[in-house]
C-alpha cells in the first residue's frame, strides 16, 4: 500500500491492452458504457460518426452525422445526447431521429468547434469547444458550457484552447477539466444540485514527454484517469494531482478512458490515427483502435442526461 496523504490507494499493476476489434478509427473519442443494454458507444469525430460496439466488439453499428461529432452521453429516455459542430441534439438510436436541444457558438463560424463532452451528476450535458485556429494564439474563443433538457445554456469558463477531459468524482462533488493545448489539468467543487462550480484548483501540468491530457475518466476510489494522447501513455492521478500510475499503451495517440462491465471492472480507450506520422504509425500500427483492458481498480459510475 502506498500513503497519499490522508488516503490510500493499491500500486497499479501493468494491464494488458488489447484491440476491441478492426475498426480503427480517425479520431475514436467519447466512449460511453450503457449498463441498459450492456453496449459501448463512442465516435469518430473526422469520420462524423457514432458507434455501438458489444462488448467483445463484434457486433458493430455505426451513425453518420451531418458534422464532426465531438462527444456523446447517454439520455434517461434511452437516447443519446450528441455533440455536434455548433449543436446539441438529442438523437433516438432506435429509429435514428434527431431533435436539436441548443444552439453554441454559431456567431464563431470556423473559429471553433463543441468537442469534449459528458454528463455530470446534476443531469445536464458539459461541453466544451475548441479554437480550430493555427496556433500560436494569444486569444483562444474555447468555452466550457452546460447544457441542460429544456435548451438552456450556461456559459461556465472561458479563454481555452481545447477544451477536455470531464470527469466527475463517485460523490459528484468535484469536476475534473482539462486544457490539453494549455496542458493543464484543473479540479472544481460542484455543486451537483444545481451545477454551480467553484473553488478551481489547477491539480497538475503535464509535460508532452509526460502524456499531455486528453480525455479523462474516475474511478470508484475517485482518482483521476487521463489520456496522454502525446506520450502513448494512460496516466492516473490522486485527486489532489499527483501523479500514482503510468500505463502505456499500443497507440501512438489515446483519446479517452471508459470504465464498463459488470461492476465497472473493465476499462475501453478510445485512440485516434489522423495526423499520425508514418513512423508513429509503423511503431503503433493499432493507431485508431478502441483498446480494452482490465485494470484493477473499478470505476464511477456515469450519469444519465436528465431529459425526462
């Protein structure tokens, strides 16, 4: 056993990630565990797609959309709520209807794009954008909103690059954010009542040697799992930002952890090929895949858009 502070957590083992199936994707994102029907949903942004793959991942399923779809969550109805360029909509798997829940940044045009989303415990969808201009730029349009069923829409930070990694503590009594352009990673109280966030503590910086973060999940012992989509590696951190664990992994670029399965004992990452260099991909040819392991740690569960 290892003391962190007042806690204690188990040393992470090495997991052994393997690819869910052939599908590799351009940019694989999101993955979101439906308990209902035992599935795995996620997207592929470039491709401007969501997927439904079970769980062994052989039987595939996929949706086009009219643009990038940044990031998904799953809907009380049974539905799920999407991401698109400017749009959140509410979109039915069942008969593939869409119906547009708000509209943001649409004055911004090209500028930026909705990117890293997920549902938080007070029920509404947390979406972030991203500034889609050549960098360097001194003034970046990205935003944090939260999105509620009846169309509302709460501006919640501002002045970020590329909004992402969303994650909620088993409590949902903290929110974890990240900029991964400004390489940051950021941990709020939250009021899970009303949404109301505060208190933001900037927990770690990570270097692009270290796992630049991307995409990031909780587990049950409210640790903090991210991506590092610039270092082939699936970092683990205290809640306060120190960092516990490193896990590589067999693509060059993960995009996102989903805890999943009975009791959230299984562990899916999303991964991305675009932009890959032909060296990057030789050394990691699973570039794209959605990777599954077991990790010793179970995770927290996630909730369900409050639309009914």
């Amino acid at each position: 056993m290892v003391r962190l502070g007042a806690r204690f957590t188990r040393e992470i083992s090495v997991m052994d990630f393997r690819p869910l199936n052939d599908i590799r994707c351009e940019i694989g994102e999101s993955p979101v565990w439906d308990d209902r029907t035992d599935a795995l949903f996620q997207v592929d942004i470039a491709a401007m797609k969501v997927y439904r793959f079970s769980p062994d991942g052989a039987d595939a399923k996929a949706w086009s959309f009219p643009t990038e779809v940044g990031s998904i969550g799953l809907a009380e109805s049974g539905k799920l709520v999407v991401a698109l360029r400017h749009s959140v909509v509410l979109f039915d798997p069942a008969d593939g209807a869409s119906r547009t829940i708000a509209e943001i940044e649409t004055a911004l045009g090209p500028v930026t794009r909705l990117n890293d989303g997920k549902v938080g415990p007070d029920g509404a969808f947390w979406i972030g954008s991203m500034d889609e201009r050549p960098r360097p730029v001194s003034d970046p349009k990205g935003a944090l909103y939260r999105v509620t069923a009846d169309g509302r829409v709460e501006q919640k930070v501002t002045g970020l690059f590329t909004s992402n990694g969303l994650a909620f503590s088993p409590d949902g009594r903290s929110m974890f954010h990240t900029d991964s352009y400004g390489r940051w990673i950021d941990r709020w109280a939250l009021d899970p009542a009303t949404g109301a966030i505060s208190n933001r503590t900037r927990i770690a910086t990570p270097t692009e040697e270290g796992g630049r973060p991307d995409g990031g999940a909780t587990d049950a012992e409210g640790f903090y799992w991210s991506a590092g989509v610039s270092a082939h590696c699936l970092n683990r951190y205290t809640p306060d930002g120190r960092l516990v664990s490193k896990h590589e992994v067999p693509v060059a670029s993960p995009t996102m952890p989903c805890f999943a399965g009975a009791g959230l004992k299984r562990l899916f990452l999303t991964s991305l090929r675009k932009g890959r260099s032909p060296e990057q991909l030789a050394r990691f040819p699973l570039s794209g895949a959605t990777l599954v392991a077991d990790p010793p740690v179970a995770g927290a569960p996630v909730s369900r858009f409050r639309d009914r």
